[in-house]
C-alpha cells in the first residue's frame, strides 16, 4: 500500500466516523489514527462474527481438519504480510 493510498484510507474511516486522527505525545512530527466509539463498535461486532464463523467451520470439518485448515492459512497469511508491508 502506498503512502498516498494509505493516506485516503485514513481520510475515509475519519470522514465515516470510524476513526480520528490525534496527535502523538510523545513524538509531535506524528499522528495517531484511533478508533471512535463507532470504530470500536463494528471491530468488535466483525470480531463477534468471525469467531461464529470459526466455530460453525470447526463443527463442520472437525476439530483436527479445522486447526490444519487455519495452520494453513497461518501459513498463507505471513508471506503477503512480508510483502505488503515493504
């Protein structure tokens, strides 16, 4: 992600209210992105969902098959991460 394109992104969340943008106190060249209320919020209600999803998927599958699918997609997740964050 560029500068500029995470720069927008930013914008966006603060323009929708889901974030504002603070000054840091212990470095005045910074800025800090925090999460509003709102922001808070739908974290907290995405994570609410993705832990249902998890355990309907780990019912499904089985317990066994369930930990080798998220090891893999441990796994996938690491390498993008590398790479997107250079």
């Amino acid at each position: 992600m560029t500068a500029q394109s995470l720069g927008e992104f930013v914008d966006t969340l603060c323009r929708t209210g889901y974030a504002r943008v603070v000054p840091d106190a212990s470095d005045r060249r910074a800025r800090l992105v925090v999460p509003t209320e709102r922001g808070r919020d739908v974290a907290h209600a995405m994570n609410t969902l993705v832990h249902e999803l998890e355990d309907r998927w780990r019912q499904e599958i089985g317990g066994r098959d369930w930990e080798l699918f998220r090891g893999a997609l441990i796994k996938l997740h690491s390498p993008a991460r590398a790479i997107t964050s250079q």
